[in-house]
C-alpha cells in the first residue's frame, strides 16, 4: 500500500472523528466555538485525506 494512500485514510478517519464529535457537541448544545473548531478542523482533514487519497489512485 502506498504510503500517501495510507496518509489519506488516516486524515479521512480523523476527520470523519471530528465532524461527529463536533456535531454531537453542537448538538448537544456545548459551547459553540468549540464545537465549530471540531467541525472546521474535522472537515479540513477529512476533505484533505479525500483528495488526497483520489489523486493517489490514478
């Protein structure tokens, strides 16, 4: 396995862990920035271990 794909994944994970953890705080009604901090970072790793991981693939 290429170790950029598995670079990608891991971000994917990582930031699929923190838009759940920010959604459920968020919802939960927790304090608001942090729960935008969880969701803007998880949403950073997780569309950058996508591309990532698309532009492996070819």
């Amino acid at each position: 396995m290429n170790v950029k794909s598995l670079f990608g994944i891991i971000l994917t994970l990582v930031g699929l862990v923190g838009l759940i953890y920010g959604g459920i705080d968020f919802t939960k009604g927790g304090v608001a920035q942090a729960s935008f901090v969880y969701l803007i970072l998880g949403g950073i790793f997780f569309f950058t271990g996508i591309s990532l991981i698309r532009s492996t693939k070819a």
